[in-house]
C-alpha cells in the first residue's frame, strides 16, 4: 500500500492511500471521493469543466492557482489545499454563484461549476486571475452561452480572502520525500512515482531511475496517460523542489529554475521583452500557465512549444544537471531533431538562462493560431535583430511549427546581417527562408501557409519599425 | 457531496410568462448540485461499457479476434454483432446504422463491438488487445470523391418554381460562383453517456443524456426484441445537445442496454472526448455553386443553386437535413425564377447528422454569398440589394416551395437595425480607413434571417404532457420536452404558473421519461416551447375547467365568476388560497391530474413535389457584424455586432437573449475557427479541444448590442405568441462570413470578388487575400 497522499479538501483533510500515482485529482474527486460537481469536458487540459483551486505553501504564505483537475496527477496535491465547487455556498450561495444566476450565465450547466471556480479564483486574487476576463477565462470553454453573461458576472466580483489553511498546511508538510508504489493489475506494471525536496536528492534519484519520466506541472505528461494511455512505470515529480522554483538575477540576465511556472516568470519576461509578455498571455490558459513550467516547455521537446523559439532568438542557454555534472548549451542545441534531445539517461534541465536585452534590440514575437487564445501554434516566430545605423548588426530569428524541432532560420538571419535594413532586404531574407524550412502540413496549418506567414511575420517586423504609425495587429487594433 | 440545491433557490413572487426568470437548475448548476448521468452515483456491480472502432473508412472485416480482449484483466463480457437478441440497428430512419459492424466498415470509428469490464480503463485496455484483419475496399472520403463515384444516400431532390434555365438566359446580367462550408462539431461539454440498469423480466431502464427519449426507448426494444413497454429512458438534463443528441445517443444507449441485459449488471458507456468526436456524426458540410440572374438595380431575375453535402455513411437524418437547406435557400428573399438541386452524397465518414439549423445555415449561407456577389458585381451596397430582393408586395411573397410569407418582418428589422447600428456611416468610414491601412482591412455586412418553424416531417409536430395537482397545493409537470440548457423547463413552468397564476417555483418540472408520456418527437427543430410549452397549456386548461366548475358550484357563483389571481381563486365573493383550493378540489373528488396533447395546426408537405406548407411560421432576425483582418497572417477578429431578435411575444426575454447570444457565438465558430480536417485515409485529425477550436471568450465579439424586436408577435396562435428562438440565432453568423468576404475584397478596392470558403480560418482568409492579390495584378 505504501504512503497516503494527504490533502485539504475544502478545508478537510482527505488521505489517499493505495492509489495510483497517475489516477488524476478529476478521476480521485469525482470517482473515490463521490464529489461530482466538478466535470470531465475533455480530460485534456483544455475546456476547463473541471477546473479546482489549489492552494500551496510558498514560504509560510498560500498562494492560490486555478488547474485543469483533470491532468493533475493526485501524489502532485500532497500537502496542498483543494477546493472544489462544493467547497463553495454551503451555507449561503457564494456571491461569485449569485452572480452567474443573476446574469444567467449558466444554460446546460456543464461548463458552470469550472467557470464558477475560475471566477473564484478571481475573487481571492489566484495566480493569473487579475488579467483581463477573456485572458483570465481562455482556459474555461462554454457552448452555451456566448460567453457575454459569464463576463457580466465576473466583471462584479469583489475581492474577498481566501480560506486560510496555512496552517493546516504546514501541518501536512513532509520532511521527507514522498515515494509511492502501486501495481497497475490492468497494465500489469508496478508504477512508482518519488517527490524529491531538493535538487541534489533529484538528481540522485534521477540517476537511479534514468528511465522515470520526470514530471513538473503535468501539463503535457498528464495527456500521456489521459489521451495516449501510456502504462507509465517511474514518475519523477519536480513539484516540491523550491530550489527549482526560484527566478534569479545573474550577470546579464536571468535564470529561471526548471520548475518555475509560466505564471511565476510571466511578469519578469514581460518586464524585459514586452512581445515575449503578450505571446506569454495566449500560451495555454490560465489554468495551464499555473502549472506548467517553462523547463517542461523546453524538455519535452515539441516542434510546436511556444517558449523555445522565442528563447532560442534571445540567446537562452539550457543548463543540464546529471548527478553532480553540469554542462550549459546553447539552448537550439538542445534540439537535435523531432523527438531528440541533447539529455543522457538522468539528466535533466535545471534552468535556463535568458539574457537581457541589447541596448539596440528590437524584439518581436508572432504566435499564429487558428485561434487567438489558448491554442496551440501553427508558427511560432520570434525575431531578435539589432540595427545599427539603418544597418543589421545582429538577427537571431526562430520559428516553432516550421520543422521538426524549434529551429533557428540560419540562411534568413545571414541574409540580414551586414545589409540595409530595407525593403530590398527584407525580400531577400523572406526569400532565404526557403532554404531554411521545408514546413508540413497537418491538422493546423499547411505548409504553403506556414511558408508563406513565416515570410510575413519577417515582412511585419519591417512594417512595424519603418512605419510605427500603422495599425498592424489585430488584437491591439481592436481593442482601440 | 453538495445539498440538493433545494435551499439555495429563493422565493420568487408571482412571474408568469414574459418574465426573465433564471434557468430552471441555475442555482443547481453554479453550485455543482445539478446531476447529469455520469453523476448519477453507480449501482454496486456497474459495468464499464467500450465500444471498439474501426481503423478504416471502408473494408471488408476478413477476421476479428476478440480472444485477448476477453482475457483481459477485468473484462466480464465482449460482444458483437452477433450477441445482439434483436436488430443490429440504432438507425432513425432507414434501419442502415448497425449497433456492431456486421461483416464490413464504413467509417473510421464505427462500432464493431463492446467490452463490458469493472473499469474504464481495464475496458480500454482490453479493447486495444483486438485484432482485426481488414481487406480494403474502395472508399469516398471527400464530397468530390462521392460526386465522382456517384455514391448518394438517396436520389438528388429538385425545387423549383417558374423556369430558371429560361429566366437566366434571359437575364441583363448573370455570373457563377462556387464555394465550400465545412461541418461543424457539436461539441456539448458533457459527452454521450447513458447509464442502463437492468429491471426483472428482461427489463431495462435507462438514463441517458438524449434529446429523443422516445427513440431511443424504440430503438433498445428493437435491438433487445422486447417491446417499447419493457424499456425505460430517462433524461433529466443534457449538458448541451445542439442536435448532436437526437439521433447519436442510441448507440451508446443501447450498448448499455445489451451489456445490462446481458449481464444482469448495470453498465454505463461514455466514451471520452476523442471517441465522442470520432464516432459521432456532425454537421454536414456543402459545396455550393450559383448561378445567378440579375439587372442593373441588383434585382434578382432568375437563380439556378446547386447544392452538395456529405452525409456520411449512412442516411441518419440527412434526407431531411438537405431539405431545410433548400427550404432555406431563399432566406428572406424572392426568387422569382428558381431552381435549387441538393446532391446528398454518401461517404464513407461518420454519418452526419443534425445540428442546430438543421441543414438551414448552410442553404442559407449560400443566398447570402449570391447577395454579395450581385452587389460586387452591380457595386451597390450588398444591404441595399438586399432590401431589394425581400419578401414583399405584389405577388412577391411564394417561396420557392409554394408557401406563401404571411408574417414577413424582415424588411422592418433590417431598417431598425441599420439604422441603430449606424450601418451607412460605419460602411463610410470603413471604407476610409481601409484607404489608409495597408496591413490590416475591415469589412461590414449586415444579413437578415427567415427561419421556418416546424418539422419539415410533418408527423413529428405532437407532443404530450402530463400534470399533476397534489393535494398540499404542489405542481408536478412532465412533458415529452429534454432540457439541454436552453431553458425549455423554465418557460414551460412559466406557462403553467401563468395558467394558475401561481409562482413558478410551484411548479417542480421533473426528468423526461418515457413511462410518463409516451411516443415523444426529439427536442429539435426549435421546436421544444412551441409544442410542449402548448401541451401543458392545454393539460392545465383542462384541470382548470375542472377547478371552475367545482369551485362554481362550491362558492355558489356562475363559472364566469370564478378567476385565477395571484391571491388565490377568486369564486364570487370569496378568495380561496391556492393550496386549499385543491386540498377541497380532492375532498369533493376533483381529478387534479391530466395530461395534454397538442398538434400543429395548418402544415402539410408533399415531398415528392417539394410544395406545401412545411411551417407554421418564420422567425426572423438581421444581425450586422464587423471585422478587422490582417492580410499578413490571416488573424481576424469580430469587433462589433448588433442583432435585433424577433422571438414574437418573448416568454423569457433572459433565456431568449441567452440563446440569440450562444446560437450566434456558435454560428460565428462553425464560419470561422472551428474546422474538422480529415486525413486522406478517412481518419478525423480534429477529434479533441486541442485542435478542434471552439469560440473561447476572447472570441466573444469585442462590442454586442442584441434586442429582442419589441413589436414581436407571432401572427399564429403559438403559445401566449411567441416564436422559437432555439436555431434561427445561429444563421445570424453569416453577417461575420460576410464581412470578412468583404474585408477580404478591399484588399482591391472591391474590384474583384473572393469567394472565400468557410471556415474562414486565419489560414483560408490570408490564402483569399492572396488569391485576390493575384488577379488584381497586386502581387
């Protein structure tokens, strides 16, 4: 049987003993614990039906996020507080739910307890929730309505505190790392799962384990179990390493720990390259920037994550920790082709170093998606030039969906350096770009187009720095 | 868990109908406490129900071995085709949708059998553990593929009226156009689901999330072979349906229902996200081809409008689908020379199915394209031709199926609309700022909708109701009606309250099961308030009668003496509290229950011909949308809408507004983010939330004004004159289509048409504008 998971839910202790490491907190409330207000609209992370908040010692402080329940892997709520829409109006409807009936936010329902939450969330001021509503809800879909009634409710939330379970918290907090095992009789496997607390016990326990997968905000490996049904045996939770955790200031830019959260980090990069803020806004949801992390962007390796493109045009180097070695790479080494990454057995990334910006830089990002929030990218591209004197001293350029991993565009980048920052040139380097990407088509996009706005977006960036007077994004613009 | 949401609703005072009055479960629904199926605590010994799919589009099954998938840990039973004790059949219309594949598969993702194990997971498990030889057969994924194989669900169906090919001839001016719409998803966020629990004697009843009760209740008996008596279907609540309930909730009903049989155990068969979107039917998409006559003025002369769609494997529901595309090819203009052929092409893809509009967007999507055409072509403003080609005076007013318009307001909503709106100024100054913009371009359009109301089947307008008076005061209201969040239970009980003129909170409306009224139509066609909303009017009229007299001949007054009032039964002199009104009804033995019944009146249809009257009545709107793209990536976004709604004499204005706002947002989806992309081989690549993309909240208009029409009523004698809101909202949308085509054309300074293909994805946008670049000599 092993250790029990413990937990907070909506103020009581609840202790999961025995389970698998990989049932989700959805699977876990709605199934063992009886408690069905919250739903399963995809199980994916991306309708937000099952949306919880949970709460977290950060020091001796409770810092709330709103999560996607259904990709939450139940051992990663050990000594955190869960509230779920149950936990809400008991005695007297709670004022975010008289809101939702007044402006009749609700029609089937189903959508309603995870809105209801998010709003919530909003209330005692979660992490992420101060956005605006349509930045702060992208994460909740509803078929219903429209959305305009939802909007009305959440525009007369007033802040209120949230529950204070500090020390309940610290009452359920481990001094010793928590290991489970559980043996999976319909995948016939012992699956194991281990919480380090430090980086130094992670890497040893790495080391012992190479082949765990290792998990942080669950955000992608949750759908390994989810969507693709892999019979994980080791897992690996990065979650209660603080070290890991932390954004420091260093000699020309920041490291950002493995395990530092899109949220955590979004201010900082929005701070230092406002176009990295903005694109920042759109990846995920809400609930998926609060738990997902920029390491686990850059570690799994997709073609299409958002971050290492615009990463890789800033210069960000990746620095790798295998038992005590480390080594720091350029972070485009990392990638070395489609499902291939620059990682023995046991290493693994603990944190990426992003440089400051240049003094002349002009750094833009385009996230092309069918649509604006809260999908996944059919091009990423990033832009990182330096113009002296009307000329290009310097183009680090990126684009993610244009091949089978996050890729700088070499040819394009030489096509600028050293020549006239103009129209002429701008063609040129639109037309290296032919030599750079041999782009597919899918589900997303074709190829023709993802050539074809790779070129725009370069096209654009001229536009905005030789005529700031035009209107040319659509978000912006529309807004006034 | 949650209480039952019983104390959390307030005390309403007396509201009948008209009032905004919440949705019946909105407390329930914002505190969790709203129960949908798979909420519904699992009897001891429940049965977890998979269904196994089929990898290919068309294939001759050579061999299935299900001997590891029965060795699996935790499987209790698999079945085919062959464990079924009556019809291999879940089809609505023609028998042609098998339970389990029988020998061959059509479609990705059809059903070939079901594992029944003690969970979900250990089902899956085992159900990937089947192997399953196929030999290929020919297959016609795309419309194109079925055109040239000359595979279809039934013959091509014909509309006409006057001599079109003539007419065309003879027009001043004619040109052609072609363009596609894609299907849609329907997307409920709650799945199919059905929970079946077996009952003693080879009974079984059944909860499941459907918008038909009553055909699925049909199609079990048949494929049980036991009679409709011995099956029981249940729905209290849908979490959305939009049409993708009416017919897809059988096949997992009923594969509950054989495993429950069986078995002797409950089983529950939901199938995740990526089944749902995989094996489900969706909207049909179209290829639409025109060709048009007109004059100078823009005034239509002669029409010839082809239209082709994909239905899938099987005929489901398309044959009526297609028609409500060709009723709805004149939207709210006359045609005064037509002729529209539907090719309802067979292909070998998830049999689609109905979707809120019924086959009516997409015939009304292309007159709206024929609109724009005309007036590129005249350069006149397309609301101008619009106007010009409304229903409306002498002997304008025959629809191309012979009904004529007698309720047409369409030319009223159009001027009100344009006129608060500011549509002339804001075309103006669109187009200076389009001058001045090179990146980005706005478009503006503003269209009208005239939806028919009714089954276009006509024996599906009845409906029944059941109510019940207890003793303590207390009101029991069932209807044939599933509620699936469009707030039918709440105008129904708003209904009845008015008759009584009790408050609403009186009167519970309980779970729609089939043991209570019986041989129920699906909760489609808009149809929901119109007819359950009249049958429970017309049950409570009967106990009313009932109440009347007694209460005439207890107080001693005339019958015409005695009145309903918010106080209570006024008898002559004497004021009766309600509740002790029936408790003295039922003392003097008063039956305090009935049922209702009610069928529209006035409709017929040939379909052989295509002439009749199809429907009671129109309901109309007009909305105007404006967008803003950018003609480097393709991006758009919809920056202002206005609508002005009719729903006749509105019985909720909330709820009314509530679905004129979603049926739009969802209809602004289907034309422009929401696209299902099918591979080569038959396979559906947008099968979950990561790449299939709804309307998220940030897609939500940046500016929407609605208003329902004030002076709505409806000129038939609908329940207290109001008209159904439930479709017609969605068909709204096509003013976004609209104005981005426009958008598109001021990349030329409207010099040229595009004839963009929905959805308008960024993608589709930025290749029109490309496209229009090209021939205008701008590359």
């Amino acid at each position: 049987m092993g250790e029990a998971v413990r937990f907070l839910l909506n103020g009581e202790v609840v202790e999961a003993r025995g389970v698998d490491p990989t049932r989700t907190l959805l699977e876990h409330l709605r199934g063992d614990l009886r408690r069905t207000g919250t739903k399963e609209g995809c199980a994916e992370g991306d309708c937000g039906s099952c949306t919880v908040l949970v709460g977290e010692l950060e020091g001796e402080a409770v810092s709330w996020r709103a999560v996607n329940s259904c990709i939450q892997f139940v051992p990663m709520l050990d000594g955190k507080a869960v509230i779920s829409v149950e936990g809400l109006g008991k005695d007297q409807p709670h004022p975010v739910q008289a809101a939702m009936v007044e402006h009749h936010g609700s029609q089937c329902g189903f959508c309603t307890p995870g809105i209801v939450m998010s709003l919530y969330g909003r209330a005692v001021a979660a992490k992420g929730a101060n956005a605006p509503v349509d930045e702060m809800l992208a994460g909740n879909l509803c078929r219903c309505t429209g959305y305009g009634p939802i909007i009305a409710a959440a525009e007369t939330i007033e802040p209120e505190a949230a529950p204070d379970v500090a020390d309940q918290l610290a009452a359920l907090r481990r001094d010793e790392a928590l290991s489970l095992d559980f043996a999976d009789p319909v995948a016939g496997v012992t699956r194991r799962w281990f919480a380090p607390l430090s980086a130094d016990e992670l890497a040893e326990t790495y080391a012992a384990h190479p082949d765990a997968v290792v998990v942080a905000g669950a955000t992608d490996i949750g759908l390994w179990v989810t969507k693709l049904r892999k019979p994980l045996k080791t897992l690996i939770d990065i979650g209660r390493v603080d070290e890991l955790k932390t954004i420091t200031r260093e000699d020309g830019g920041l490291r950002i720990g493995a395990g530092v959260r899109y949220v955590d980090a979004l201010e900082t990069l929005a701070g230092l390259y406002p176009d990295l803020g903005a694109m920042m806004r759109r990846l995920g949801s809400t609930q998926v920037r609060n738990s997902g992390t920029i390491g686990g962007n850059i570690a799994n390796g997709s073609p299409i994550g958002d971050m290492p493109p615009a990463l890789i045009a800033l210069g960000a180097r990746l620095v790798l920790r295998r038992w005590n070695e480390r080594r720091i790479i350029p972070l485009e080494d990392f990638f070395i082709a489609y499902g291939k990454q620059d990682r023995a057995p046991g290493e693994f990334v603990e944190a990426v170093l992003v440089p400051e910006p240049a003094p002349s830089a002009m750094f833009k990002v385009f996230k092309l998606s069918k649509r604006f929030d809260q999908d996944i990218s059919a091009v990423c591209g990033a832009f990182n030039i330096q113009i002296v004197d009307e000329v290009v001293t310097s183009a680090r350029i990126a684009y993610g969906g244009m091949a089978g991993t996050p890729k700088r565009a070499v040819a394009c980048e030489e096509a600028l350096v050293g020549r006239l920052w103009n129209r002429a040139t701008i063609h040129a380097a639109v037309e290296a770009l032919a030599g750079d990407f041999t782009p597919l088509s899918d589900a997303r996009a074709s190829a023709a187009y993802r050539a074809l706005t790779a070129g725009n977006m370069l096209r654009k960036v001229f536009i905005e720095s030789a005529r700031p007077d035009l209107e040319t994004r659509v978000p912006e613009a529309a807004h006034g | 868990m949650a209480d039952s949401g019983a104390k959390l609703v307030e005390p309403i005072v007396f509201q009948g109908v008209h009032a905004s009055l919440p949705h019946d479960s909105a407390w329930r629904h914002v505190s969790g406490a709203a129960i949908y199926v798979d909420d519904i605590p699992e009897p001891p010994g429940t049965l977890h129900v998979h269904l196994g799919m089929s990898k290919k589009a068309h294939a001759r099954i050579v061999s299935m071995d299900l001997s590891a998938v029965r060795a699996s840990p935790g499987v209790v039973t698999v079945l085919t085709a062959h464990d079924i004790p009556g019809e291999n059949d879940v089809s609505p219309v023609i028998h042609d949708d098998r339970l389990f594949a029988d020998g061959e598969v059509i479609c990705v993702g059809q059903s070939l059998f079901a594992v029944a194990a003690t969970s979900i997971a250990a089902a899956r498990a085992a159900a990937a553990k089947a192997v399953v030889e196929y030999e290929d057969l020919p297959a016609a994924i795309t419309i194109g593929q079925a055109r040239e194989a000359d595979l279809k669900i039934e013959a091509s169906q014909r509309m006409a009226r006057g001599d079109a090919t003539a007419a065309l001839a003879a027009s001043p001016r004619r040109l052609q156009g072609a363009f596609a719409i894609g299907g849609q998803d329907h997307f409920y966020l709650e799945g199919q689901v059905a929970l079946a629990t077996p009952r003693e004697g080879g009974d079984v009843h059944i909860w499941s999330s459907t918008q038909h009760p009553s055909e699925v209740q049909h199609l079990v008996a048949h494929v049980l072979a036991v009679p409709s008596s011995a099956v029981i279907v249940e729905v209290r609540r849908m979490g959305g349906g939009f049409g993708g309930k009416e017919t897809q909730a059988s096949l997992f009903a009923a594969a509950a229902a054989v495993v429950a049989v069986k078995t002797g155990r409950p089983a529950k068969a939901r199938p995740d996200r990526d089944e749902d979107m995989v094996m489900t039917g969706k909207r049909h998409d179209f290829e639409i081809a025109y060709d048009v006559g007109f004059d100078d003025e823009g005034r239509l002369t002669g029409l010839a409008l082809e239209l082709a769609s994909r239905c899938g494997s099987t005929t489901d529901l398309s044959m009526a689908i297609n028609d409500r595309a060709m009723f709805h090819a004149d939207n709210c203009y006359f045609l005064p020379a037509v002729e529209i052929v539907s090719h309802r092409f067979k292909t070998h893809t998830v049999s689609n199915t109905a979707f809120r509009g019924f086959g009516g967007p997409q015939g009304m999507a292309a007159i709206e394209r024929v609109m724009d055409a005309v007036a590129q072509a005249t350069g006149l403003d397309p609301l101008e031709v619009r106007r010009r080609n409304l229903y409306g005076g002498e002997g304008r007013n025959l629809t191309p199926y012979h009904q004529v318009v007698e309720d047409n307001v369409a030319p009223q909503l159009l001027s009100e609309l344009a006129a608060s709106c500011d549509y002339e100024a804001r075309q103006r100054a669109i187009d200076a700022y389009n001058a001045r913009s090179p990146v980005l371009k706005k478009g503006l359009a503003l269209t009208p909708v005239k939806f028919g109301i009714s089954f276009t089947t006509t024996h599906l307008n009845q409906a029944g109701a059941l109510l019940h008076l207890y003793a303590d005061g207390s009101i029991l209201l069932n209807h044939g009606g599933t509620e699936m969040g469009q707030g039918l239970f709440v105008k129904v009980a708003q209904i009845v309250a008015e008759a009584f003129k009790v408050s609403v909170d009186r009167v519970k409306v309980s779970a729609t099961v089939t043991d209570k009224v019986p041989n129920t139509s699906a909760t489609a066609a808009s149809s929901g308030t119109d007819l359950n909303g009249m049958a429970a009017l017309n049950a409570a009229n009967t106990i009313k009668a009932r109440l009347v007299a007694f209460a005439a001949k207890k107080w001693g007054c005339a019958e015409g003496d005695v009145e309903f009032t918010p106080e209570g039964l006024r008898a002559g002199a004497e004021l009766v509290p309600f509740d002790v009104l029936c408790r003295q009804a039922h003392l003097a033995r008063v039956s305090l229950s009935s049922t209702g019944f009610y069928a529209t009146p006035k409709i017929h249809y040939d379909r052989a011909t295509h002439t009749g009257r199809p429907f009671y009545y129109y309901a109309y709107g007009a909305a105007c949308s404006e967008v803003l793209i950018d003609t480097l990536t393709g991006e758009m976004k919809v920056t202002r809408v206005d609508i002005l709604h009719d729903a006749g004499r509105s019985l909720n204005p909330a709820i009314d507004l509530g679905q004129i706002e979603g049926g739009f947002v969802q209809g602004m989806g289907w034309l422009t983010t929401e696209e299902l992309v099918f591979a080569d081989d038959g396979r559906l690549l947008t099968h979950a939330p990561s790449t299939y993309k709804i309307p998220t909240c940030g897609d939500r208009p940046t500016v929407m004004n609605i208003a329902l029409w004030e002076a709505g009523r409806n000129v038939e004698e609908t329940v207290h004159r109001s008209k159904a809101v439930g479709e017609p909202p969605l068909m709204l949308a096509l003013s976004v289509l609209s104005a981005v085509n426009r958008a598109v054309a001021a990349v030329a300074d409207h010099k040229l048409f595009p004839d963009l293909d929905a959805p308008a994805t960024p993608e589709r946008i930025l290749m029109a504008v490309e496209d229009v670049k090209l021939r205008a000599g701008l590359g």
